[in-house]
C-alpha cells in the first residue's frame, strides 16, 4: 500500500459528486438529519449491507451479570 505521504500527495482529494447525482451533501450534525438526507440514507444503508454481507458481527447472548455499553 502506498500512502498519500509517500505517493507526494500531502492534499486531500476533492470531494467527488456521486455519477448519477451531482451534489454533495455536507456533514450533518445530527442522526435526524442524516437521515432525512438522500445522500447519508444511501450511504448508510450500503454501509450496513456491507456489515452484514462480510458477516463482520455476531449476536450473541449477553453474559450473566455483565453491563451493556451502548453504541451511539
């Protein structure tokens, strides 16, 4: 793998429009927005397909007396 650093390419890229819609959303400040946005729904919803077509979790029961951190 070759990095940015390494390549000479100290600038991050320019965000890039999706090839069948030209805008690009901005960075929303909050779950109600994200979701409500065509943009971020899509993402997440291609993210969780990955997720779970990679089998990246397993649900398994919780331990007998254990406390539950919940994810946000």
């Amino acid at each position: 793998m070759v990095t940015r650093h390494a390549a000479g390419t100290l600038r991050p890229r320019a965000l890039v429009a999706m090839p069948d819609d030209p805008q690009v959303s901005l960075v929303l400040s909050s779950v109600h927005d994200a979701l409500s946005d065509p943009h971020w729904r899509r993402a997440m919803e291609e993210e969780y397909a990955a997720l779970l077509a990679n089998r990246k979790w397993d649900l398994v029961p919780r331990p007998p007396g254990s406390n539950v951190v919940t994810g946000k």
